[in-house]
C-alpha cells in the first residue's frame, strides 16, 4: 500500500466519522460497555485465579513425631523428607513451640495450659512445604511411610475438595470470557453494519466506478480500528479508576488478596485497547463480508 493511499483512506475514514457522527457514537459506545463488561470479567477472573493460588500455596503437611525419638533420629527424619520429590522445604516445630501456639489460641493471659496440663503431652513436628499443591497428597503418602513418623495431616478431604474448586473456578472463568468476547464481536458488528448500510449508495456508487473491494474496505477497516480503540480507551479509564478505587477501599477494610502488580494491571489495560480495536476490525470484517455484497 502506497503512502498516499493510506492518508487517502485516512481522510475518508474522518469524513465518514464526521458525517455519522450519531452512529459513530453508537458504536464507540457499544464498544465502551463490551470491553468493560469484558475487562471487568478478566479481573474478576484474575483476582479469582489469585486467591485460588494463595489457598493453594497455604497447603502444607504436617508431620507428627514419636515421643521417644532422640535428636539424632529427628534430625534424619528431617534429611528424609527433604529427600522427597516435590518437596520445597522443610521446618521443625518442637512441642514447647506448639504449646505456646496452643496457649497463645485458646489459653489467654489468664490461663496457663502449661501449669493445668504438668508435663507437655504434644508431640514434635515437622511443617512440610510443596512445590506443587497439587502433589501434596502424594508426598504425604511417602512421608507416612518414614519410620519416627506416626501420624500425617494436611487436611485429608478439604484439600481434595479445595483443588476441585479452584479447577472449576478457572475452566468457568475461561468460558465465560470466551462468551462474553463473542457477545462483543456480535453486538459490535451489528452497530457497524448499521453505519455500512447507511453507506451502502456511496459504496454502490464507488463499485460502479470501478473500485476494488480492498479500495472500499480499508476505509472502514481504518473507522472499526479508530472506534473499536475509542471505545476500548474509555472503557479502561472506567476500568482503572474503579478498581484503583477497590483496590484503597479493601486494603483499609480487610486482607484479600488483589492483584495490584502495576505491570499486570498495565498489561491487562493494554490488552484491552488493543483488543477493542480488534473488535473494531472483526466487527467490521464481519459486516462487510456477511451483509454487503462489497
């Protein structure tokens, strides 16, 4: 394509826009709601997808200890679990330890458990931690397995359950994104075959001349881009502000745990733009090549 082409089609795409002024607005807005119904999706799926993460990386095994190993045996139990596959660490909690948190939680200043129960009937542990959550009802198997070792909980049941969830969490999230994108395209494509047909005689007018079916799209492929990114653009700065705004609020009120990375959120916004002047292109590609005979 020739320079002069595109300044060409650069200046009747303006014109157009300037002379469908009502119906360029129309579809900047059409635009604006999709790529915000669909930005707001994304985030909720983003923050959904965090918090899945944070309970899963919470997930750890906790290995209790026979009463009458010495410290040597303790301290190869440990060399033992650190040999497992899978395993990202491993942390020693002695019975003193698990006396003051036990003190610490139902105990209180006024009660102390330790004068109540005379000698410390619990046992030392071990707090191990997985690389992979997912792994971690198969690295406890093994380290039932380890002699010294009587019992093994990591929340046999829940955790199963906690995993089946957060796979469920993200394939809806997955499929209703991909709704609510081919939603957008749909709506998109209507409003622009709107602005299309309003044409139609000028681009009736344009073939009878002799004009390629490329010399007549690229003007409107200039308008989809322009508009789809024009209403991308407002749809962010809506975007933004509120969740900057959520984002202050639930930091002051309680923990959860947002997504607040700036290079995440400025990929996300970016992804966005470009994705409404995507919508723009396909919308009108969609227009063109379905209802108009171009």
């Amino acid at each position: 394509m020739r320079p002069g082409s595109i300044f060409y089609f650069l200046g009747q795409a303006w014109q157009s826009l300037l002379r469908n002024r009502l119906l360029s607005f129309a579809t900047v807005s059409t635009v604006a709601i999709s790529i915000l119904i669909l930005g707001f999706a994304l985030l909720l799926a983003l923050n959904a997808g965090e918090l899945m993460e944070h309970l899963e990386s919470d997930v750890e095994i906790v290995a209790y200890l026979d009463q009458d190993l010495t410290s040597s045996q303790i301290t190869d139990i440990k060399q033992e679990l650190k040999a497992i596959p899978g395993v990202q660490s491993v942390t020693f909690f002695s019975r003193d330890r698990a006396l003051e948190k036990l003190q610490g939680k139902f105990g209180g200043e006024d009660y102390d458990l330790k004068d109540t129960l005379g000698e410390n009937p619990l046992p030392h542990s071990y707090e191990v931690k997985a690389r992979d959550p997912h792994t971690v009802p198969q690295i406890a198997e093994q380290i039932e397995k380890i002699d010294g070792i009587y019992k093994v909980n990591y929340g046999q049941g829940v955790v199963e359950r906690l995993f089946k969830v957060t796979r469920w969490v993200r394939l809806i999230s997955i499929v209703f994104i991909v709704l609510l994108v081919v939603a957008a395209v749909f709506l998109i494509a209507t409003t622009i075959r709107l602005a299309i047909f309003a044409r139609r005689k000028e681009i009736y007018l344009m073939k009878l001349i002799g004009s390629t079916d490329w010399f007549i799209r690229w003007p409107f492929f200039m308008e989809g881009v322009f508009l789809g990114a024009c209403g991308g653009l407002i749809s962010i700065l809506i975007l933004a502000a509120g969740y900057g705004s959520l984002i202050k609020r639930v930091d002051t009120l309680f923990f959860l745990p947002l997504v607040t990375d700036p290079g995440i959120l400025t990929n996300v916004y970016l992804g966005l733009l470009a994705g409404g002047a995507l919508l723009g292109i396909i919308g009108t590609w969609v227009s063109l090549n379905r209802f108009l005979d171009v």
